[in-house]
C-alpha cells in the first residue's frame, strides 16, 4: 500500500492562515465604516484589504496540489527556488 501524501501540515497551515486573513479583512471593514469616503487612510485600509484577499485566494487554491508539487520539485533545487 502506498504511503499517504503528506500534505496535512501544509493544508493545516493554509486554513489557519486564511482564518487570520478573514480576521485582516474584517478589521479592514470595520475601519472603511468608520471612515471617511476621501479619507487619505481609505485608499491604504483598500490596499490593504485587496493585498489580504489575494493571499486568502493564493492560500486557498495552491495548497496541497500534487501537479504544484510536482512541478515544484522539477525545479533546480527541489523546493520550489531557483
């Protein structure tokens, strides 16, 4: 029988950071309702908020993907760096 991949750890991880990430964005929308519409802060809370919604979306859909993984270790030195 083939031993399981082993990918939990990683998949663990990636749900923990995606549930701080909700957390970022929650806070991001709490400080847009308090403030002002042409704020100078509004566009950086945005920036922000956009910048935590990529990472939850990254976390989310290339974690544990065997293909990812494979050609990962393709690579020169086999973890993912050039």
């Amino acid at each position: 029988m083939a031993s399981p991949r082993v990918c939990r750890p990683t998949c663990l991880l990636a749900h923990d950071l995606v549930n701080l990430v909700a957390a970022i964005v929650a806070h991001c929308d709490l400080v847009e309702m308090d403030t002002a519409l042409n704020s100078p802060f509004r566009k950086h809370v945005e920036k922000i908020k956009d910048l935590a919604l990529t990472m939850a979306e990254i976390l989310l859909t290339r974690t544990c993907n065997p293909e990812a993984e494979s050609a990962r270790s393709a690579l020169p030195d086999g973890n993912g760096f050039m």
